[in-house]
C-alpha cells in the first residue's frame, strides 16, 4: 500500500486545502488503469476480484444475518431535483378498486394488481456506472465520451458489472472512531485517517475488497428531521488524499453514506468532483453512493465485526451510466 501523501488535502477533519488543477492531474496519472486489463476493458477495478475471493467471502457468513444497506426508494428520498434527479414516483396501473368496479371482469374469477415506478437510476442508493463521468472527452480506458449518445452507453454500460459485484465487504465507521455521532459537512477523509480506522476496528483492506466508508451524513439528516441540501449541498467525504490508501490496496469498489462521495465543498475551484475524476475516470474503480449504512454501522460495533460477504449487483439495465440496487452485507 502506498503511504505517500504529496497532495496537500490539509489534516484529516477539514476536508479543504491547498489543491490545484496540477494536483488532480498528477493523481489521475499516478492511478491511471487504462490499458491495465486491455484496451477493451469496461469493468475496472473489479478485474482485481478473482473466484477464490468470492469463496473466501462466503466463508465470513457465520451468523445467517443479511443487512441491506439501501434506502427506500420511494417519495421522502434526499433528491431535490438538482440535475433533473426526483425521488421515485410510485404508480398503479391496477389496483383493488379497478377490481371492485368490474374492470379486470373479462378474466375469469382471478383479480389483480399491478404497478409502475419513474426514477432517476440514480436518485437513492445506487452504482456509478464506468460510463457516468467525463473528464476532458473521456472516460475509462480512454473512451471517448461520444459512446454514450441517446441510446445510452455503448460502452462501460452499468449492465457489463451485473456479475462482479460480490466478495468481501469492509466497514470503516469513521464517526465512531473519531468519538463523533457524524462528520460535519466539508470534513474529509484522507488516506491515513482510513488506514488508523481499519487498524483500530481490526480489519486489513485489499486487493478485490469493497469499502464501505461510513460518514454518518444520512444519520445527521434523520436527528435534524430533514434532508436539507444532502442532494449536491456540503458534505463530508473523501479527500483527493484518499486515492493514496484505496488505488494503493486495489480495492474494487468504495461507496459512502452521502450524495456525492467526496467531500464538499470540492477541494478545489478549478474542478468540480475531482475525486470522481481520478477514481471513475482514472482508475476505473466502481463508487457507490447514498448507501444506508447506519444499521450496518450499529451490528458491526455491537459484534465488533467489521467484515462480511458483500453482494451488491446492479439491476441489467442495458446501456444505463447507473443503476440502483440493494447491497447486502451477510454475516
């Protein structure tokens, strides 16, 4: 793993610091994965997942315990419509009053009901897709950003990862190890501050982990009884230093509690969501976001268990740059 910190992100808690354009550039090349699984690769880090991983996983189940880390999807999610993201519109299309008024009448004796939802793929808990991001016209393994038109994503499709998202999943609470119920918004995480965690709770990270870093975001909404700006608002999040501890462990995957990932406001101006830059773009890692991870949280620290098999598979949808999914994490 590296340990070099040559980003000045400022201390672990501010999550603002001296970081220029420069900066951002040097990290995306530093952790640049083109090429690594071939020119054709669409998946990413989840290329360091190997079948003896998966095995090894299952073998974390010990108590039959399924802990799903995803929000509802439905109307009192956090979107506020920034980008065009609304919650979940939950439709009828039959119902027990069609029923009662004879209109599924021409079948015989059988009644039914039936339903629809309108969602952004991406307006609760959700998978980034390869293809979700551009920087400077492309995106992973040097795509050009010309793939994705109209019809979706030719390539990096949310579809291609459908199979690999399972293994090993790792909690890193970072508000109960700094002895806080939340972070604040606008304080990051940085690399060293991710590694004293992981030590503290007595788990090591590696090649194919998925890491699920906890900021208590969505649990600060809940005690304030309000959303607010959760969508797009200040958020902690990861540092542009965090690329250091998770391109250094080749984990496969990373999601947190909060709308975008990172810690915001961005670290800097010139950029905006630059982690998502140098991770998605650069090093194609899968990130995910608006996890629900405060149950989670709570029964690792009651079994001081901070490890489990991981199964978090996107729903197919062809050529989609995102999808939705409930994450299990199975103890």
């Amino acid at each position: 793993m590296s340990t070099d910190t040559d980003v000045s992100t400022g201390t672990a808690g501010d999550g603002r610091g001296k970081v220029t354009l420069d900066d951002v550039h040097a990290l995306c090349e530093r952790y640049r994965n083109w090429g690594k699984w071939g020119p054709d690769d669409q998946i990413g880090t989840l290329n360091y997942i190997e079948p003896e991983m998966v095995v090894a996983a299952s073998a974390l189940v010990r108590q039959g315990k399924v802990i799903s880390c995803a929000l509802p999807y439905d109307g009192d999610g956090p979107q506020n419509g920034w980008g065009g993201r609304v919650n979940p519109i939950h439709l009828m299309l039959q119902d027990g009053g069609d029923a009662a008024i004879g209109a599924q009448d021409h079948m015989a004796r059988l009644r039914y009901a039936d339903d629809a939802v309108y969602m952004p793929l991406q307006s609760g808990t959700q998978w980034d897709a390869l293809s979700h991001v551009f920087y400077e016209g492309k995106m992973y393994n040097g795509f050009g950003q010309e793939h994705v038109s109209s019809t979706g994503a030719g390539k990096c499709g949310i579809e291609l990862t459908t199979e690999k998202v399972v293994g090993r999943g790792v909690l890193l609470d970072i508000p109960r190890h700094r002895g806080v119920p939340w972070l604040e918004p606008g304080q990051g995480i940085d690399s060293a501050e991710l590694a004293a965690c992981a030590e503290a709770q007595g788990v090591t990270v590696g090649r194919g982990d998925f890491v699920l870093v906890r900021t208590g975001h969505i649990a600060m909404c809940r005690a304030r009884g309000s959303w607010g700006d959760y969508a797009a608002g200040d958020a902690p999040g990861l540092s542009l230093d965090s690329a250091h501890w998770i391109c250094g462990n080749e984990i496969a995957g990373v999601a947190t509690d909060t709308w975008g990932m990172e810690v915001r406001p961005n670290e800097t101006d010139e950029i905006f969501q630059p982690v998502h830059i140098v991770l998605l773009v650069n090093a194609g890692l899968l990130i995910g976001e608006i996890f629900d991870l405060e149950k989670l949280a709570d029964d690792c620290a009651a079994d001081g268990v901070y490890e489990f098999m991981f199964a978090a598979g996107p729903l197919p949808f062809t050529k989609a740059v995102g999808s939705p999914l409930n994450p299990l994490a199975i103890k």
